[in-house]
C-alpha cells in the first residue's frame, strides 16, 4: 500500500464534483443494496470484551470476535472498562484534527512504505479508498513512528 500525499477525500469534495475519479472507482465490487422487502439491514456485531475476558461465554464471544473480523471486518466492542469521558475527548480530539486546513494535516502525511500518518491509501488493485485516515500506533511505544508524535496537537 502506498499513500498519495496530494489527495484528500475531504478536500476533493468541497467543490462541487460530476463523476467520481478513476482511481477511486472499484468496478469489480457490488454496490451496496438496500433490502425492498422489509428486512432488516444487517446489524454490527457486539463484542462483550468483559463476557470475552471473564465470563461464561467466552466460547461464543470468541467465536463472535472471529467471524467479526473474518467476515465483516469490524465490530463495536462494549464492556471494555475505557471510560465514556475518555472516549467522548478523543472523538472530539480526531473530529478537531480532521477540521485542521489541509497543509497542517499534511504534516502527519503517511510516508512511502508505511501505513501510519494521515492520508489517502492505495489498495493492492491500484485503486483508493474513498476517504481520508489517520492512522497510528501507540503502544508498545517502540513502535510509534517518531515523525508523528512529535508533531501531533497535544491532546492527541
């Protein structure tokens, strides 16, 4: 995967646009479909990370967690002991880093060759997700990319 600097998602959309571009466009995927006989739309699965670690269900919260990740790719996980004020304070942090004009965004830019940063991925088809990341790892501290820490808001 590489990162294209340039582009933004939330730049690109500011203006008004006609047609997608190329290289955002995935042919061989199904658009999404909307259910026209009253079903209803799949629902996220929940992992109950306190069943997960401590309880009975462990059996069936795994199993949960595997087919989660295995065929959706993403889950909501509850029950996981981070307090909803720390939670509330870094969606705020992310939704305020997203609001930063482009050129202070670009400081965090994903660099060739590694995933963390900010900025717009290409997938191994040549084409690009339709939006914009940041992306970073924290812990173990060894691993977080010393260009990114340096430089991000403090309160991130």
């Amino acid at each position: 995967m590489a990162a294209i600097p340039v582009l933004s998602v939330q730049e690109l959309v500011k203006q008004p646009i006609i047609t997608i571009p190329q290289h955002y466009v995935r042919l061989d995927q199904q658009p999404p479909t909307v259910p026209h006989d009253g079903r209803p739309f799949p629902t996220i699965p929940i992992i109950d990370m306190n069943q997960l670690v401590y309880g009975k269900d462990f059996d069936l919260q795994l199993h949960k967690l595997h087919s989660a990740c295995k065929d959706g790719g993403f889950f909501q996980l509850v029950n996981h002991g981070v307090d909803s004020t720390v939670m509330e304070k870094v969606k705020q942090e992310v939704e305020g880093f997203y609001k930063l004009p482009l050129e202070e965004k670009m400081k965090y830019k994903i660099r060739d060759g590694e995933v963390e940063g900010y900025g717009t991925i290409e997938r191994e088809d040549g084409k690009f997700d339709w939006a914009d990341r940041l992306y970073m790892i924290t812990n173990p501290i060894l691993l977080r990319k010393p260009h990114l820490f340096p430089e991000l808001p403090s309160s991130l």
